[in-house]
C-alpha cells in the first residue's frame, strides 16, 4: 500500500510539472534569434517571426530589408501578380507597371524615402545576385517604385473588418480588451507575415508593437504605442480620394499618429497626422488608457472622410448609453446615419454577443477569441488574415495569421507578444 500511494504522489508530481510546463509556454512562448544587423534583429516567438527594429529611418529601413530580402521581394511579388491580374489584357492603362506612375501623386514623407531607401540598400546587400532581387510578376528587379507601392496597398480598399473594445463590467478585472479581425483577398502572402517592434532612435517617437506583412513600413493591423495607445482602422466605403491633394499613404500616416499618440490626448495626434491627410475613408478605433485615477479606459471611433468639413470632434464616436462599456465598429459610419444602427451583420453579432448578460464580467482573451471566430470570413475571396487580441494594461498583443486563404485567422494558435520580451531582445 506504502509503495502504490508514492508510485500515485510520484505520478500527480510528474503530472503537476507537466501542467506546470504547459502553462509556462503559454505565458511565455519560445523566443529564438535568427539574425542580427547593427542594431536591429530578427528573432522568432512562437515560431512566428517578427523584426526587432532600431536606430533611425534609414538604418531600421536597411535593417528590414537585410534581415528579411527573399520576403520583401515575395510579399512585392505577389501584390504585383495580383494587381496584374485584375488589369485588362493588353492595354497600357492597368496592371503594376501603370500603378508605379501613379506613385507620384501620392506623399512620402521625408522619414519614409530614407527608410524604403535605405531597405532596398539592404536587399542588395542580402542579395547581390540581380537575378535573386527580379519580381516574376514584372520580369525585372525590385525598385525603389515597386517598394513605395507596396505601402500603397491600401488603396485597392478591400478591407472587410471587425473590432470592439470592451472594459469595465464586461472584463473579468475591469481593464481593457480589444478584438480585431483583419479581412481581405488572397493579395498577399500566407507565409510573409511578420510582427514588428520598432524602437525610433528620432526624438518624440515612440516605440510600438503591430503586425504586417515584411516590406512594409506603415502600421495600422493593430498597432500598440509604449504608452498603452491602440490605433487601428477599417473600411468604410465609397470616397472621392481626388478631394486630397497629395495624399500620405494611409499605413504611413497611421504610422506617425501611433509613434506620437499621447495617452493624455489620444485624438490629437490623429487629427493632425491623419485628418485630411489620406485619401480613403476610414473608421479609425482608437483606445487609450485611464487618464486618471477612477477614470475608465476611453475608447473612441475617428469616422474619416476625406474632404469632410464638419469639425474634427463632430466626428467622434464613442461608447452607446446602451452599451457603455464597449466599441464597435466594422465597416459603416454611424455619425449621421439615418438607420441609427449599422447594416453589416458582423456588428450585431458583436453587439448581441456583448450585451448578453452572461457575458458580464467574462471577456476575457477566449471569449474575444471566440467573439472574433463568430464574424470571421473562410471563404475563398475573403479570408480573415489576421486577427489579434490586444491587452494594452499588459502590453500584450496576441496574433493569428491565415495560413491559407479560406482557413480564418481565428482557427489558428494565437501568439503571445509581451511588450518586454520583444523589445528586450538584444
């Protein structure tokens, strides 16, 4: 009997070390380092990859294009095939060759040239070789055209997404949860995707955590500032992107506003960066933390048009009196809407779920896990490429990716990037 009861203790033992293990991964996935260049560094965390960025414009920009060539020249690849491919045969007026003239009328920032300048430095570096730098889709060497381009990305305005934020009595300790699903075409890679940690040598830049794809720069999937500001934006609709003159891309724009978002005034750094600046309209989610003590987290929804004249304030949504600890937003304005409520689907499945009363006090990182699932698009045009759970009080931003088209985002593992294992990373 002596001997079977320590053959159990030993068992329950091995078995508690066992669970023990599991939930340390969990908390804490695998970290590896693949590579470093100066300063910078690409490094794997739960098998996803994500780039490590540091120093100025130029030397993040080279260190990018470096650490991650055949990428960047993959994910370039086959925007261009499919901007290709949704040409006309035949003409002169469609397809990528056309788009890189169009280039000019868009706005690159001083900032932005010295970085995509100084990636392109860095492919040649990676690659000496002319024919390993060539874009199939274009038969001819990557240049410094085809990588502003890629920035451009958002312009084909195929975005088809859903988020909320959530706080107070929904969240099992009151702190703030966001939810963000990413839809779109099969337009980019299922294999070059990649988070990016960057850390601006320039003063008044912040550092921030987001996810992309390599090769871009912006921000904007669901980017976090290092102080706990969230940025993000979906579609909305039809817009005359001709009421912009000299339009910043959108990514970039984002970019800015997240690197000098304050927590004390979130919205400022979003008006001046991004208000009639961009040429697409655009539902802004912007999430701060509390601006003082008793003060709940402030969420706020930026309904941007380009060329609108009301002022900046007028188009500012905030939580409804029906549902105060929450935001939602997916794809139509609500400011002015004579419906007084949104047409698409996947917000009242968000807003139904939320406002359920079984859901008081359990939104957690499942229930947004399982929130985003039910809004999620599988089918072969539209597939939920990315998705992520942000935790702003923890600097915590959890990632999924597609890794096919067709197979949501949402279906897959979700990986944990702590703020302070990424950026301590050396």
């Amino acid at each position: 009997m002596h001997s079977l009861l320590v053959k159990l203790m030993f068992a329950a033992a091995v078995a508690l070390v066992f669970l023990g293990m599991a939930a340390s991964a969990d908390e804490a996935p695998a970290v590896s380092i693949c590579e470093r260049y100066g300063q910078s560094l690409r490094a794997a965390v739960g098998g996803f990859p994500v780039l490590v960025l540091r120093g100025t414009h130029r030397e993040r920009g080279e260190a990018h294009g470096f650490l991650a060539a055949r990428e960047i020249i993959k994910t370039c690849d086959a925007m261009a095939a499919a901007v290709n491919s949704m040409g006309q045969a035949g003409t002169e007026t469609t397809g990528w060759d056309a788009a890189k003239k169009l280039v000019g009328r868009f706005q690159f920032p001083e900032r932005f040239q010295a970085e995509l300048e100084g990636m392109l430095e860095g492919i040649h570096r990676a690659l000496p070789e002319a024919r390993d730098r060539e874009l199939k889709a274009t038969g001819a060497e990557i240049t410094i055209e085809d990588l502003k381009l890629l920035q451009c990305g958002d312009v084909l305005e195929l975005m088809r997404c859903s988020q909320f934020s959530a706080w107070g009595s929904l969240t099992p300790d009151g702190s703030t949860i966001i939810g963000r699903n990413w839809d779109y075409p099969p337009i980019f890679p299922h294999d070059t995707y990649c988070a990016f940690a960057v850390d601006p040598a320039e003063k008044g830049l912040q550092k921030t955590m987001d996810s992309m794809w390599f090769g871009m720069i912006g921000a904007g999937m669901a980017c976090l500032n290092e102080e706990g500001v969230y940025l993000s934006g979906n579609d909305a609709g039809s817009e005359d992107p001709s009421r912009v003159q000299s339009p910043v891309p959108v990514m970039l724009a984002v970019r800015t506003a997240a690197e000098t978002a304050l927590a004390s005034n979130p919205l400022a750094a979003v008006e001046r960066n991004i208000d009639q600046k961009t040429a697409l309209a655009l539902l802004y989610h912007i999430v701060a933390p509390a601006g003082s003590e008793g003060q709940g987290a402030r969420a706020f929804v930026f309904e941007y048009a380009p060329g609108a004249t009301s002022p900046f304030e007028a188009r500012v949504r905030r939580s409804p009196r029906t549902l105060p600890d929450a935001l939602i937003l997916t794809n139509d304005p609500l400011i002015g809407s004579a419906s007084g409520g949104e047409t698409c689907d996947r917000y009242a499945r968000i807003e139904k779920a939320l406002a359920d009363p079984s859901t008081q006090g359990k939104v957690d990182f499942e229930k947004t896990r399982s929130i985003l699932d039910s809004v999620a698009a599988s089918g072969p045009g539209v597939t939920t490429q990315y998705s992520a759970v942000v935790t702003p009080a923890k600097k915590e931003v959890r990632i999924a990716a597609a890794p096919a088209s067709g197979k949501s985002a949402t279906k897959q593992d979700y990986v944990r990037f702590q703020w302070e294992v990424v950026f301590g990373l050396r």
